[in-house]
C-alpha cells in the first residue's frame, strides 16, 4: 500500500497489454475481454474487481494459458511474464534495458509460448486457486496423490536426488526409476517397481516426495497433513479443501499466483480466515497475487492496487488508498457508494441504474455510457483510454481527460 | 475397510435377488401347465400317468412342488430338456462353453472398442470424427441384431463367401481334444495353429454381430462422460499443474469418465446375454442362445426355466462385478447407506 | 446480463397459457436440433404408412394382418411388376408385409407403452406415497425383475403364455413397467422434499391434489422421455421376439418376414430380410433420435457450460 514512499518501485513482473477475447455464441462475437491491459509488480498483491461477468476470470485465465479454444478467441493483445532468475534478457545480455523494464529478465509473452514451455511455467513459475474447492480437486484421487503431481512434474530431479540416484546413473533401474519420477512411466515400470532393487528405491521416492507434501499442507496451517493427504475431496470441508488449493499453489514457491475468488464459494465464517492465510502467505513468499473478486470490501483490506474492470475493460487502476478514498471513475464511484456500510440510513441500499450491456458486437464508445449519469455526447462515440491522474493512478473516462479533436481516427489507427 | 464391507453388503442381497428370481421362475412355469408333458406319450395309460404326477409332486400344493424343485436344482438336476432329448444339466456344459465362448470374445472387443471410440469421439468434440462416431452410435443401438447378423450374412458368406457359418469345421474340430470346451483355448492348449485360426474365422461374424450393439452402448457414455468431465475446474486445475495433456486425461478426466462408463458396461453384459440368442440361430452357432430359442417355441419348461436362472444368476453376478469396480473408481459411493 | 427494454406489462397468463407456451418453446428447440428433426420426419413418414396402409396396398381378406400368399408368383426378385419389393419363399408380397407390418408395430408399441406407462406410475405412486413395508415389498419385487433381463424374461413369459402375437404384447407388458415404476417413485420422493411441495402443503393442499397438481405433472418429463425411447426399444424387442418364433407365422410383422427371409439367402435372395429389417431399423433409430433429443432438451444438465 505504500510502495511510493519506498522511493524504488518493485519491478513489473507481468504485464497484460491490450488483450482481446471473444467467444463465438449463436448472435455473434461476445467480446469478453475488450483491450485490457495492467501490471502486476512483483511481490505486490492486485486486486482485479468487477462484477460477474466482466471478463476478469477470462483475463486471470489467460496467464495459464487455460481460455477454452473454441468456443473462445483471442483476438489479440500480450500478456507478458518475467520469471524470477529466468534467462537473461535478449536485447541487453542482463545488464537492464527498456525491454525488460531494467530488470535483465527474459520477457515471455505467455499467449505466444510454445505447449512445452507454458507447461514448466504452469505450476511451477505461475499458480492458480481456483473458486470453487470442491470442483477444482478431482473426487477420484487422494489429496496426496494429487498434491504429489505438482512436485513430480516440476521437482523429479531434486526428488531423484533426495532418493539417493545420482544423475549419472545411466542403468536400467535408475532409467526406469526417473522416468517414475518424471511421471512417464510405462508398463514394465509400474510392474518392475514392485520388486526389489526397484522397490527401496521407489519407496525412497516416495518418502521424499510425502514429506515435501506434508510440508507444504503443514504450511497453510492444516494440523495433521498425514491424514489429509490420504483423504478423498469429499471427506474434507470446504475451508480445509481451499487449503490444500493454496498448498498445492503455492507447492513450488511461484512467483505469481492468479486467484480467482478463493473465498467465494466458502462459508462467511471461514472466508476471513483463508483471506488472511493468503495474505500471511504472500507476505513470507514475496509471491506476486492477481486476486480476482466481485467484492470491494474484501479487495480493499488484502490487495496493495486494484484494477476496476467493466465489461471486458479496465475502467480504473492505483494504489488502493488512491481508489477508495480518491475514485475518478464513475462506475468506481458507483461500485463504492453501493456497498452498504455500518452506520448508513437504513432502508435505503445504493445501485447502479441499468446492467451490464451485452457483449455481442459492441458499437464504439465508453461501455458504460448507458448507466453513467455524467454522459457526454462524446461517451457514446469514442472509446476512453486509461490515461493517469497521479502518480500510479490512471482512468479511462472522458471527464477526467476530454476527447481532443480527431481523437477517434487516432484511435482507430492505434487499435488497428 | 470401507470397500470390503461395500463388497459384503452386496453380496448378502445377492441371494435373495437369486431366491426371488427362482421364485417368479418357477410360478411363471407352472402357470404355463404341467411339467410332466415331456414324458408323456400317447400309449400310457391313466395310471401310468398318475404315476408320473406323483412322482413329481403334482397333486400337492404349489409351495411344495416349489421345495422338491429347488431341492432337485440345488442337487444339480434341473429336469428333463425335451428339445435336447437328454437330461438339462447333462447338454447344459457344452452348449454353455460354445456361448461363453463367443460373449466373452464379443464383450473384450465391444468394451476395448467402446472405450476407445468414446475417447476418440470426446476429445475430438464437434470435429467430423466426433459426428461421425455419434452417427454410428445411434444407428448402432438402433439396429436390431438379428437383422444385421442376417445382412453381415447375405454380403459376407452368401455373397462373398469370406467367412463360414457354425462353430467349426468339423474335421479340425474332431482332431483336437477338448478339455475347456472353448474352442479358442482348446486349440492353444493343443497346439494347433489350424484349430485357432478356425476358432476364430468361425467367430468374427457372430462376434462383429453381437458386439456392434455394445460397442455403440459404451461409445456413447464413455464419449458423453468424458465431455462433461472435460469442462469440469480439476481438469483445468490439473492443466495449471503443469500436467502434460497425456496425464489430465489418463489419470484426470478418462479415469472419472469411467465411472458411468462402467454401469452401462455392466448394462451391456445383459444386452450380450440377450443378443446370443438371435446370434446363435442365425450362424447355428451350438450354444445356449440356440437351445433356448427352439426350447421357447417349443415349450421346453425345463430349459427354459434353468436358462432364465442361469442367466439372471449370471448377470447378477457381472453386476456385482460392476459395483466393486464402480466403488472402486469412485470414493463417494462407499459413503452411501 | 442483456439490457433489454421495459418489459410491455405481462398479459395475465393463465396456466394453460403458460402450459401451451412451454410445449410450443420445446417442440421449437426440438425441432431446431437436426437429427431430432429427422427423428420426427422418419416417425411422420412411418406413422403415415400405417395410417394409408389399405390406400398403399389393398388388404388381405379376410385378415388384412396376415400376409397374402400367391403360390404362383414365389421367390420373386425386387422389381418384378405387381412386387416392387420381390416375394418371399412362400408367396408373400413384401411390399404389403413392410406397409402393413408398420400398423402392427404402431399397434404393439402404443399398447405396450401406454400399458406400462400406467402400471408404472400406479405402482410408483403406491411406493412412494405410501412408503413403510409396502414400498419396500414393491422396491424388492422391482429389483428381482430387474435381474432377468428384459428380452430373456419376455421370452420366457411368451414362450409360456404360448407362441402368439397377442402373447408377445402381454409378456412385454409384464417386463416393461419397472423402469416406469423406479422413476416415479424417485420423483415422488425427491418432489416431497422440494419446496414449492412443502408450502403446498403448508397452505393446505390435500395429499391428493398436491399428487396430480405437482407430482405427476413434475415426473411426466423423466416418464416422457423413457416412453419416447421404449416406444423404439418395444418394437425392436418385439421383432426379436417374433423373429425367433414366437409370433403366428404368416403374420405381416417385420420380425416375422425377417425370419421367412432367412431361408432364401443362402441361395441369394437377399430382400425378403433386408426390407422389413430395414423398417425396424428406422423404427427405433427414429424414436432414439427423438428421444435422445427430448432429453437434451429437458435435462439442463446437458447444455454447454459457459
């Protein structure tokens, strides 16, 4: 919250620029997602408020890589990611340039990356908690064995080690015992490793590997990780469910995690309760969060910046002292004065006239032109751009910056 | 454990499923009129007849009748088969073996095929090769099976004369011994190369006849299954482990596709245990199918009473079967009651 | 999520109103997806048959449903004037067999269904309002014929009742209501829970109203949709039955032509199988399509997400 006064800002760790996603639909193109673009700075929780249907979890979505196509399209826009202690940037060799916003980072742009790549990214670099708990963890597994994937998928080499087999070991057993751990086993080796010298070697494996999961259920404060991780999804409750969401998150100490309203789908009593565990958690592990949620309340006490979106846009970002106490945008002040507080006259609870519009062929101008009670003539022919009204705080909103003349060709010509 | 009792529990119905189907059996039958019709002749005298009643409990009351007969059952006799000419439980084992035979080779390949199909179909969703799995599908479960035995029949033996008709041929059939009285395994056991490509050039029409039904069946769950399983968070979740697309759908979505899958697998047995009938005339294949058919036409009580047991009994059994592997997929079900 | 004008003041609906609304926006969506819409075509084009069977082929006399037989015109090839379709080994017009077997299969079916429809219901409706040792004795009496299976049973119970094709309608009769019966108990069991039920009740709705204003009505859609496909799977079960020798010979039944056809393709005449076979094929494939595409519909469960 007060990164300003700190002097040097936390470099920009991803970035989506100017993304576009459209699901075909029987009427037409619905543009879900409709040129958005923000940063997320690393260590830094962002908060990403809209209501439903705005195109937020599309756009959280988007830095796994995990947009159904079809019926999705991406019509265009990036969304860049700069690992921690990833290779070194192209353009200056390491040494900070304007390319890789002076950290010598490799820039990636994650809708471009090849399968194999994105896939050592997924898990490992970039996590996701999903809302709901309980569809998220497959009903068929334990808890361990699920949990166990993400460590077999990005960690066999340190697990290989841990066993004791050296990778040097080029014999048949060592063969057969990475390619377990690497979880390509074939046939033969799901017999072979039922037998001895397989079997201490496998076991050993596996030693490793539960400990690695009871340590990191032992993380999110779950009191006996042994028993939880060889329980079914269904045997456990729904706070102690998103736990082990977060555990698995959080597995191989990622660099950003993309949580999509944690606590959403949980009861009012423990959602406090797992906001904070995120939070403490993100706190310690330096970890970069997306938070996505409908809820301004509980964005405002967890998240550093907040980036409003509205209907596939993003209509206001900044600090989230900025927002709250100063918002420019009136859909933002709307969003604010809507949500009931203590104290308030009662009988009355503010809202916004008028819904969401519909997303299917939109015509040019400000979406929210329609509920916005300070329309101008220009709102419903040119589309704002975010432009900043103070330091780290920008709007998207012709009261703040007005259209200057011949501002629609230019446009045009940007986008195109 | 939870899934021994879960096996337990089900297996202490079974019983009385099996008590009560013997029941509903044995009434149907003495509805139909005596039992004794079989024996008789136009030379016996009253007395003779009467000798006959008493000897199988007529004149007393139903209940009773039912005890001797379920006593008898138990002791392995199932009464006289007029069609076969011979007691039941004497032609029953051959003709069991001949129906075995072709159902299990039917339903490896329908249940191989099904599964294979219905995860080619799902996972290309909306693609051509989807609309046209689906095509075949529902035409295939549609199609009644003794008209498609008899079309496979027309192209195959009467116009292109590719495959043959029956069991086997009997030349090769008499050089080999039959210990099982499964073709296929009696001729590996003989080492006979000309006993198993026979074996199994005998089989693929009635094979292909009684398995296409099934194999429609389990095309269309297992492809439906897997779509629905397909949209659901954990695959996604798998995905943003960073799982290789080979193992979201291995261990995630194809293991719990599975799950319904495997009701209608076990659905299908019954289909197959249905089919072998109209399967059997058509290719005079020597099995129980054949035996029940000219039973049923010609009011043979006996086999049909014992092939109506048998066959509950059996699926009964594949039911069982079917339950453990569900509970075993899937955790939930070892909760319920 | 649509900005959508005012809504013009709702027309006060009643509830036939509504009713006749929502029948006419399913047979829309029913008719929208391409294979149900050929399933109604190919059902509309049989039941047309069997409607003008005596226009499409003069009837047998005395009995129209016993095939004509003429001992000079046998093992006729499709084409031949006067057989479009060929003659059997014993005479028998295959053409009028196909026409005419359509009335047989219209009637089988819509006895059989309609038969086990109400048996069903009754005796779900029993279980499941009445509950207590009754609807356990019936429950255990479903679950013991629901281990024969279906065609097995029916052919025993056929082949005891005695070879007839009044016989086969019987047994199937006898097979066919358990499927019926399980699902109108789960409704009701699952309606009693509901809700909308329990304010009924609260508002004092006796248990009998409460029965046909909100039960039936609300287990009619499963029921629909099982006749809809047993209205294929009786015909194909039918057939099978009478094909082995169950049905009186010389009857115009597909099944039974099939099995008269038999014996001639050994020596090439395919057609006298081919034809009625084919009928009974499009018999059943027409009613799954339809039936497949009345669940889609009606299950919301099978609509794409997102």
């Amino acid at each position: 919250m007060t990164s300003n006064l700190e002097g040097t800002e936390p470099p920009v760790i991803a970035e989506v620029r100017d993304l576009r996603v459209h699901f075909g639909s029987k009427r037409g193109r619905v543009h879900a997602v409709d040129g958005v673009g923000f940063q997320i700075r690393d260590g830094e929780m962002l908060g990403l408020v809209g209501e439903t249907g705005c195109g937020k979890s599309v756009t959280g979505r988007a830095f796994l890589n995990l947009i159904p196509q079809p019926p999705a399209i991406i019509a265009g826009g990036e969304v860049l990611f700069r690992p921690r202690g990833g290779a070194a940037c192209p353009a200056c060799a390491g040494s900070g340039c304007h390319a890789c916003g002076q950290t010598g980072g490799e820039t990636l742009d994650l809708l471009k990356l090849p399968q194999d790549r994105m896939r050592q990214i997924r898990g490992a670099r970039i996590a996701m908690i999903f809302q709901d708990p309980g569809k998220a963890l497959n009903p068929t597994l334990t808890i361990g064995v699920q949990m166990a994937e993400v460590f077999l998928q990005h960690k066999s080499d340190e697990l290989l080690q841990d066993a004791g087999i050296s990778a040097d070991d080029r014999n048949l057993a060592a063969n057969a015992l990475r390619r377990i751990a690497h979880q390509e086993d074939r046939w033969l080796d799901r017999r072979l490793k039922r037998f001895p010298p397989l079997r201490q070697a496998a076991g050993r494996i596996q030693q490793a590997l539960d400990a690695r999961v009871a340590a990191a259920l032992a993380e999110t404060q779950i009191a006996n990780p042994l028993r939880v991780m060889r329980a079914y999804p269904h045997e456990l409750s729904g706070g102690m469910r998103q736990r082990v969401m977060i555990a698995q998150a959080l597995a191989c100490d990622p660099d950003l995690i993309i949580a999509d309203e944690p606590t959403t789908a949980l009861d009012v009593t423990i959602q406090a309760r797992i906001l904070e565990l995120i939070k403490t958690l993100q706190e310690r592990h330096r970890t970069a969060v997306l938070y996505i949620s409908h809820d301004l309340s509980l964005v405002r006490k967890v998240c550093d910046r907040v980036a409003v979106m509205y209907a596939g846009r993003v209509a206001e970002v900044g600090t989230v002292s900025d927002v709250f106490s100063n918002p420019r945008h009136p859909y933002t002040q709307g969003l604010l004065a809507a949500v009931p507080r203590a104290g308030a006259r009662r009988g009355h609870l503010a809202s916004i006239p008028g819904s969401v519009p519909e997303l299917v062929n939109p015509t040019p101008g400000c979406r929210f032109a329609d509920r916005c009670s300070q329309v101008m003539p220009a709102c419903t022919q040119l589309d704002p751009v975010l432009g900043s009204v103070g330091e780290g705080h920008s709007v998207a909103c012709f009261l703040e910056h007005p259209p200057h003349a011949g501002a629609a060709k230019i446009e045009k010509a940007l986008t195109e | 454990m939870q899934l021994r009792d879960y096996i337990i529990r089900r297996l202490l119905i079974l019983p009385i499923l099996i008590f009560g189907v013997s029941v509903i059996v044995f009434t149907l039958t003495r509805i139909g009129g005596s039992p004794i019709g079989v024996y008789l002749s136009h030379e016996m005298n009253a007395e003779e007849v009467a000798a006959l009643e008493e000897r199988f409990h007529l004149n007393e009351p139903l209940y009773t009748q039912y005890w001797y007969w379920l006593k008898a059952a138990l002791s392995g006799d199932f009464g006289y088969s007029g069609v076969a000419s011979a007691p039941v439980a004497e032609v029953f084992w051959p003709k069991f073996a001949a129906t075995m035979e072709l159902s299990i080779f039917s339903a490896a390949v329908a249940v191989t095929l099904g599964l294979w199909l219905g995860v080619f179909a799902g996972t290309r969703r909306n693609k051509w090769q989807d609309h046209v799995t689906r095509v075949v599908a529902v035409s295939g479960a549609s199609l009644p099976l003794f008209w498609f035995g008899i079309i496979l029949l027309i192209v195959f033996w009467a116009n292109l004369g590719w495959f043959p008709v029956g069991r086997s041929n009997a030349e090769i059939w008499a050089s080999i011994a039959h210990p099982t009285g499964f073709y296929i395994v009696d001729s590996i056991l003989a080492g006979s190369w000309q006993g198993l490509v026979d074996a199994l050039w005998h089989l693929t029409l009635p094979a292909i006849t009684l398995g296409f039904g099934a194999v429609a069946i389990i095309t269309r769950m297992m492809r439906s299954a897997l779509v629905e399983e397909l949209q659901q968070d954990y695959v996604d979740a798998a995905r943003a482990k960073g799982l290789p697309e080979r193992l979201v759908l291995n261990r995630h979505a194809k293991r719990n596709a599975l799950v319904p899958t495997v009701t209608v697998i076990g659905l299908t047995i019954a289909f197959l245990m249905q089919g072998a009938i109209a399967a059997e005339i058509i290719y005079r294949w020597p099995g129980l199918g054949r035996w029940m058919a000219s039973a049923v036409v010609r009011g043979d009580q006996a086999t049909i009473m014992t092939y109506v047991l048998f066959t509950s009994v059996l699926f009964l059994f594949a039911n069982l079967i079917v339950d453990i592997i569900y509970a075993k997929l899937d955790p939930r079900v070892r909760l319920g009651d | 999520m649509a900005v959508t004008d005012l809504p013009t003041p709702p027309k006060r609906e009643t509830a036939f109103g509504v009713r006749m609304r929502r029948w006419r926006d399913l047979l829309k969506t029913l008719l929208s997806n391409p294979t149900t819409f050929i399933g109604f075509l190919i059902i509309f084009l049989l039941l047309a048959m069997a409607i003008f069977a005596p226009f499409l082929a003069p009837p047998n006399v005395p009995d129209p449903y016993q095939m004509p037989r003429d001992w000079g015109a046998t093992r006729m090839p499709p084409g031949t004037p006067g057989f479009p379709l060929g003659t059997t080994n014993q005479g028998g017009d295959v053409l009028y067999g196909v026409i005419w077997g359509s009335r047989t299969s219209l009637q089988l079916s819509v006895i059989v269904v309609s038969v086990t429809v109400v048996i069903g219901i009754a005796i779900g409706s029993i279980a499941g309002l009445v509950g207590g040792w009754i609807d356990e004795t019936l429950m255990r009496i479903v679950d013991v014929f629901l281990s024969i299976p279906e065609l097995i049973f029916a052919l025993a119970v056929a082949a005891i009742l005695g070879p007839s094709f009044t016989n086969i309608i019987l047994s199937l009769c006898i097979v066919f209501w358990v499927k019926y019966a399980r699902i109108m108990r789960a409704q009701i069991i699952l309606i009693r829970q509901a809700d909308y039920v329990q304010a009924a009740r609260v508002i004092g709705d006796t248990k009998l109203s409460i029965f046909f204003k909100d039960m039936l009505p609300n287990a009619s859609t499963p029921i629909a949709v099982q006749a809809t496909l047993d209205m294929g799977n009786i015909v194909l079960v039918g057939a099978t039955l009478s094909f082995i020798g169950l049905a009186e010979s010389g009857i115009a039944e597909w099944g039974v032509l099939v099995s008269e056809g038999q014996a001639g393709i050994a020596s090439g005449r395919w057609w006298a199988s081919t034809f009625p076979g084919l009928m009974i094929f499009l018999w059943a494939l027409a009613f799954n399509l339809v039936g497949d595409g009345l669940r889609d519909a009606l299950d919301p469960r099978t609509e794409d997400k997102r």
